[in-house]
C-alpha cells in the first residue's frame, strides 16, 4: 500500500483525501490543518488522522472538539508521499522539510513549474513522472487545455491553437471576494499564462491564450480553436473524445447550454460535492472550419479536475502502475469515474 499524506486540508486536500481513501493500493495517513474549521471537524468525523502545524495550537482545537493526532513533521513521518495542497505560493517553501524527511511530494498548479521540475497530466506524460520524487500536478485550466490538445494531436497533428478562457470569479465558499459586477481582463496582456503553462507538459505546442473572470463560482469554460495537420471530420473528432477516459461530452439532447445545467447534472449523477473530475466538451459547438481548424467549447470543474491527475502522480512516482492507461482505470473505476 502506498502510504499518502495530504498538507493541507481544503478545497482541493479535501477531494484528494477522499480519493485516496477510494483507491485500492493507497492508504491516507493523515491531512493537515492549521486552525480549527468546519473541515478539521469532518476529517475527524470521516476518521482521517489529523495532524496540524504549530503543535502549540493543539488546546485551540480540543477546545473545539476536534481531536489532534500531533503535528506535521509526526505525519511526514508516517508516509511514502505527500500532497501539497496548501494555498499557492505557500508550498514551494515546504520542499525543504518534505526533503528532509525523504518523503516525495506533489504540488498543485498554483506554484512555479520549477518547484519540482516536472509538470504533470495524466493524459500527457505519466511516464515523466514516473519513480520521480517531486512532480507538480498543473492546474485545472491547463489540465483541461492538455487533454483536448493532447487528443487532437495524437489523432490528427496540431499545429496551433488559440484558446480563451472565461474563469469563474471565486470558488463557491470563498466569501472573501465579495459581489462581483465585472467582467475583469486576467490578465490584460496577451498571452495568459495558461499557454506557457501548456508549454511545461506539451512543449512542442505552438499556443496562445487569453484569459477573462466573469461573476460566477462554478466551473470555466474554454472558447478552443486548433489548426490542425492532418484532415478531420467533426464524427472523427468526437469518435477519439468518446473513447477518452477524462472528456465527456455534453450531448445537444439534453439540452445542457450552461454550467449551472452541468452542476445539477452533476447532482443528479450522485457525484460527491456535485465534483466533474472530467473534461465537458459541448458536442454541438464542435466544428471543423475549411481550412481545417476545430473549434469547440468546454466546461472545467475547477475544483474537482486535477483531483484525478493527482491520484495518477501519486501511482506514477510510486511505480505503483507502469502506465497511464492502467492507472487512469484504476483511479475511474475507484471513484466510479464514468464519463458524461
């Protein structure tokens, strides 16, 4: 069993915690919080080993009824691998004491690509990860951009792309943030960051990205457009997105226009927190141009796609399967991942 730490027990450790505990060649040893919360409360009710980081703290959470199992370095003690799931900018600063304490680490997309010097998705390059000690898993929107570019040029050869995405304002509990009344330019600059982001994983790409925020909490979506090399056919097209264990496609039928529909959806399929883990392409919205360019719309679960990816990394560095077919099979049918 590979033993796995999550540091960092919120909107993201949380989905990966869960995940773990789903998978039959993974044990979770412990998740982190720094304060007392809601989420502390339903890791000791889900039975998860809590661990927290200022061990000084522990009087602060038995006030609260929450039980302690001892501090951080205790848990790093206990695993094979940890995932960082700590909010971006603040994981980069715990690779010294993961080092320390010879446990391999995964960072989530919100630090640098050199944090660990190997940019994951499961779709792309597993192999680059695998027996690694430090990877770092690439955010939702570049998860999302990888496994549709990747598709096409495996099929068909891509020689460019040009790709927007309209980002959600916030996640759903961050109240933080406030009402929204905007449509705010992130960045204003051309291109986005997403593009090089890409880049890390898929180097051979010639990419370009814009990127705007829009007054929701749930879900992006990408406006795609990919030039292609060889000559498509919209039924080619979807025929390789159909036989993708992380696209779905969103069928006209259903009459899904929106990415409130696809969160009911999500409701209605009993996904635990209403979570997508998979790619939504619009199945009327793909096209093939004349000069043999694709154009499509895609929804991303910003919350819930990378969780899966993370799973993937962790089998990857520890040899735990040899490749990603294999472990991308083990992952869905663990969490019941069937796509829409």
């Amino acid at each position: 069993m590979i033993r796995v730490a999550i540091n960092g027990y919120g909107t993201i450790g949380k989905r990966v915690a869960d995940a773990v505990a789903a998978q039959p060649d993974m044990e979770l040893v412990g998740v982190s919080k720094t304060r007392p919360s809601s989420e502390a409360y339903i890791a000791n009710k889900r039975g998860y080993p809590l661990y927290i980081a200022d061990i000084k703290k522990k009087p602060a959470f038995e006030e609260a009824g929450i039980e302690v199992a001892g501090d951080v370095e205790e848990m790093l003690k206990k695993c094979d691998i940890v995932v960082d799931a700590t909010p971006g900018g603040v994981g980069k600063d715990n690779r010294k004491i993961y080092e320390l304490f010879n446990v391999k680490a995964i960072w989530q997309g919100g630090e640098k690509h050199e944090v660990a010097g190997i940019s994951f998705n499961s779709s792309c390059n597993y192999r680059d990860a695998y027996g690694a000690d430090f990877v770092r898993v690439v955010s939702c929107n570049t998860t999302g951009l990888c496994r549709i570019i990747q598709l096409a040029d495996e099929a068909y050869g891509v020689k460019s792309v040009f790709a927007t995405m309209v980002r959600r304002g916030a996640d759903s509990r961050d109240i933080k943030k406030g009402p929204i009344d905007a449509i705010v330019l992130n960045p204003v600059t051309i291109p986005s960051h997403h593009g090089p982001d890409v880049n890390t994983v898929l180097p051979s790409i010639d990419i370009v990205t814009t990127a705007i925020i829009v007054p929701t909490t749930f879900m992006h979506m990408h406006v795609i457009r990919m030039e292609l090399v060889r000559e498509a056919t919209r039924e080619g097209i979807i025929d390789c997105i159909r036989k993708h264990p992380r696209i779905g496609i969103v069928k006209g039928y259903t009459g899904i226009t929106s990415t409130a529909e696809l969160r009911e959806l999500a409701s209605d399929m009993g996904r635990p927190r209403g979570d997508l883990w998979e790619s939504c392409v619009f199945e009327d919205s793909l096209s093939v141009g004349k000069n043999n360019e694709i154009y499509l719309f895609q929804a991303i679960h910003q919350e819930a796609d990378v969780v899966v990816e993370n799973i993937d990394a962790i089998r990857a560095m520890m040899k735990g399967a040899d490749t990603a077919e294999e472990s991308i099979r083990i992952t869905n049918e663990a969490l019941g991942l069937k796509a829409i």
